[in-house]
C-alpha cells in the first residue's frame, strides 16, 4: 500500500468521512481527475469532484475553483481518503487569450498594401469615408523608413513604435512620466484607431438583409518567410461597404498577431522574443521579422557570458525570400544568410566581403560569415508551433 510518508503535505489532500459507497472503486496507486468547485478556505477545506462524486477535502495547497487537478489514491481506509496532487493544471490568463486569438491572426501584408495606396493617392479615396482615410495616412506617416532602421538609433525607435509596449507607454503617460504624443507613433495604437473608424462607418451603414456585412475572419496560417508586398484590396473598385469590410478583417488579424507576440513576452526567457516591423520603401511597405533569442555562454566559458541569436527574415521584390541567422557576443559577431532565389544568393556571395569591412568599421570583431541558397535548416528536435514562434526555426 502506497503511504504520503515522503510526501510533502502541502501537495496532500485529505478527504474525511468519505462515504464508502462513493470511494469504494479507489485503489492505492490508482491516479484520477480531479475538479475544484471552490477555492481553499482559510480553514483549508474545499469541494472537490471526483467523476460523479463531490467530496469535502483538506490541503494546504492553493488550489482555486476550477482548477483540474491529477491526483493518486495514496490510502483509504477507515473512512479517509488521502490523495497526492500529481499535476495542478490552471487556468492561464495569457495562455486563454493566445487561444482567442490565434484564430483571428494573420500577416498583415494585405492591410500594409491598403495603407500605402491610400496614403499616395493624390486623388482622395471616394469609397471611403475621411476619417478612415485619414487613420490609414496617419499609419503610413507613423512607419519608419529605410534610412531610419538602417541606423542603430533609429532601429530602437522602430522597435519601441512597433506597438509591443504600447500599454506600458500609456500607463506611464497616466503616471506623468511620458508625454502624450509618445502614443501617436505607436503601431498597434494606430490599428486600434482604424479599427476605431471602419467600425464606426459600418455601424451607420444599413446592413444588407442577406447577413452580416462583415464576415468574421477566418484562421490564417503565417507565411514564411514574410509575403512580398501585395495588390490592394482598394485598387478593385468595389463598393464602400466592401472596401470597409476588407479593412476590418485586415486590421483584425493584424492586431491579433500584434497581441499574440505581446502575450508571447509574458513567458520571459521561456520563449524567444518575435516581432515584425513593417518599413517604408519608396510608395510599398515591406514587412521584417525578428526573432530574437538569448543563449547561456558555451561550457568553456570562463564567465560564462550570454550571447544573442538574432534571425531576421524578409521578402523583397527584387531579391526573393531571404533569412539572416546573426550570432553576437560580447567577442564577435558571425552571420549565415540563406537566399531562396539562386541569383540572391551569388549577389551575397560576392558581397561578404564588403559585410564585413562594413562590421569592423563599426568596432566589431567578424568571426564568420557566410551564404547559402535556400532556407535554414529546421532544428533536430523543434518545438510544437506557437502562433508568436519565428517563422522559420534554425541551428547554426
């Protein structure tokens, strides 16, 4: 017969004055499910239900309503039952509203073009009304350029307008600590804003008898590596209603991919850090990826010192799908390119060279870099797909 003897007690539930008729099928060894209907008491008693049965426990085990618990039937005799707590599976906040959103997620390659077409017509857009042309201008106006990520200063920037920490700039702006205008540059604050407007246009619109006039958005699945910039949607003539339904599922999917790379943040090093960053270049938007991992120093380090893996992935018009794994440390620097287009990856072949000048120039030691055509290789081993998973899992 199992005993609780090397079992702490806090992971113990003790159920007294068990009936017999209710327990009467429970083994020593045997593992159940379990479900808290309540909470622990101050007096540590809870409900719990086991199958059909709900019995009156004791723990000293935080366990909330709800939870569903493994348990295993230690010992039963004379009336009590006692229970050892295998594996608590709560409730997740953050992991319930990855499962909210990952169906509404998408690239946001089909909403970019949209932003740029309205923002570089000098005619107006007369299918829509102002004030959602006016949110789409501002989204474009708030991008940052090729001159401005190809700076370390203005890379920063991008990345802090990239919408990731919008709710920690607004509750500091509520604090006093930051200016308001720190908001009006922000990615995902610009989305909620023309979210904010095509809602509010289809709401004074009349809707067809035939059904909703915006249909929910489907799942999508991500691309990879990121689409080249696409067709818009608003060039195709349709009618207003159209053009406002095709922005609200665009500008959907693409907040919920925004929130599901923050919620992805609230795993801290669990998880590595994946965002995109969408850039102007001449009257397109190209979208970037960056995944971003920190790594324990190798075994033979004296100081044990952590290095970044950075993966950044793109699609050009000119130049194909193309991934860059870059390996810093506090020593060196080393990159691996992959081009998916034979003719990218001679063009990088024969440019390395002038790579690593440009490296050294900034005070870097290259240790190695490299080309290849094609993608990267996938890990030995890879983890289930997450939605804020990089697009392409590597190992250099």
């Amino acid at each position: 017969m199992l005993t609780p003897a090397n079992t702490p007690a806090a992971a113990l539930l003790r159920v007294t004055d068990a009936p017999a008729a209710a327990t009467r099928n429970f083994e020593a060894g045997q593992v159940l499910e379990a479900v808290a209907r309540t909470g622990v008491r101050s007096d540590g008693r809870l409900s719990l239900q086991i199958g059909q049965q709900v019995l009156q426990a004791r723990t000293e085990q935080p366990v909330q309503a709800g939870d569903r618990l493994q348990v295993q039937v230690l010992r039963q005799d004379s009336g009590t039952l006692t229970l050892r707590i295998l594996s608590p599976e709560r409730g997740n906040p953050a992991t319930d509203a990855m499962r909210e959103h990952i169906g509404r997620q998408g690239n946001s390659a089909g909403l970019l073009a949209n932003v740029s077409y309205a923002a570089n017509r000098t005619d107006g857009m007369p299918t829509l009304p102002e004030p959602v042309h006016k949110a789409l201008r501002q989204i474009w106006q708030a991008l940052p350029d090729r001159a401005q990520v190809s700076q370390p200063e203005g890379l920063r920037q991008a990345v802090a307008d990239s919408g990731l920490r919008l709710e920690r700039r607004l509750a500091a702006v509520a604090a006093g600590n930051e200016p308001p205008g720190v908001i009006r540059s922000d990615h995902k604050a610009q989305l909620a804003n023309l979210l904010k407007h095509v809602f509010q246009a289809l709401d004074a619109r009349p809707r067809p008898s035939g059904g909703d006039s915006m249909p929910p958005p489907g799942a999508q699945t991500r691309a990879s590596p990121p689409p080249p910039p696409q067709l818009p949607t608003l060039a195709g003539g349709g009618t207003m209603a159209e053009a406002l339904a095709d922005l609200a599922r665009q500008g959907d999917s693409s907040l919920a991919r925004l929130q599901l790379n923050q919620l992805a943040l609230l795993a801290g090093d669990a998880l590595p850090l994946f965002f995109e960053l969408p850039v102007r270049d001449e009257q397109q938007v190209d979208l970037l990826q960056f995944r971003m991992e920190e790594q324990e120093g190798t075994e033979g380090d004296d100081d044990g010192e952590r290095t970044w893996r950075v993966m950044v992935s793109f699609n050009f018009d000119r130049l194909g799908p193309m991934h860059a794994v870059i390996h810093l440390s506090p020593e060196a620097v080393s990159a691996t390119w992959w081009a998916e287009q034979p003719g990218t990856a001679r063009f990088l072949e024969r440019h390395l060279e002038t790579l690593g000048e440009r490296l050294e120039a900034l005070g870097l030691r290259v240790a190695s870099l490299s080309c290849a055509e094609g993608q990267p290789p996938a890990p030995e081993q890879p983890a289930a797909p997450t939605p804020w998973q990089g697009v392409v899992d590597e190992q250099a």
